[in-house]
C-alpha cells in the first residue's frame, strides 16, 4: 500500500489510494494483484494510472510481476475517500 501512495490520479492529484480506488492488494512471492476501481465507467484514464502503479511497484525489491484487475463492482462512491482527500476536495 505505501507504494500505491505515491501515485496520484492524473486529474486530482491525490493519492489513489486516498480516493479510495484500490479495493485489494495480495502478494505472493513477489507476484502482485490489485483489485482496484475507478470514480466512473467512462473514465480513460485507467492505462495511465495503471503504468504508474507498476512504474512505482518495480521499484519495491522483491516485487517480480505486477497484475492490475479493473473493476465496478462494487461501485466507487465518495465513502470511499480517505479524510485527507476530503479536506483535498473541500468535502
């Protein structure tokens, strides 16, 4: 999870892990699968946030393969963010 911190939605710039879209994180001898969602559907920039986790997550020793599950179920809602991402969107 400190890993998926450091990378940031490229519109808001917050944490992806604040916004609340990473649903699950399980490793296994260095393999890597996350669970994660996004705020809608539509939104095109999935690629981009998912080259920056296993950009970031390479960098931990020990990590050998990086898999990034996509999905809306459930769906996201603004429960989901962390404190510091209301106060960061005047929620």
């Amino acid at each position: 999870m400190e890993g998926l911190e450091k990378v940031m939605d490229p519109e808001l710039n917050i944490s992806i892990v604040d916004l609340g879209l990473i649903l699950a994180v399980h490793e296994n001898k260095g393999n890597v699968h996350i669970k994660m969602t996004l705020t809608t559907m539509g939104c095109p920039l999935f690629s981009t946030i998912e080259e920056e986790i296993k950009k970031k997550l390479s960098q931990i020793p020990g990590i050998k393969n990086i898999i990034v599950e996509l999905t809306f179920d459930p769906p996201w809602t603004k429960d989901r963010l962390s404190s510091n991402a209301k106060a960061l969107l005047g929620l």
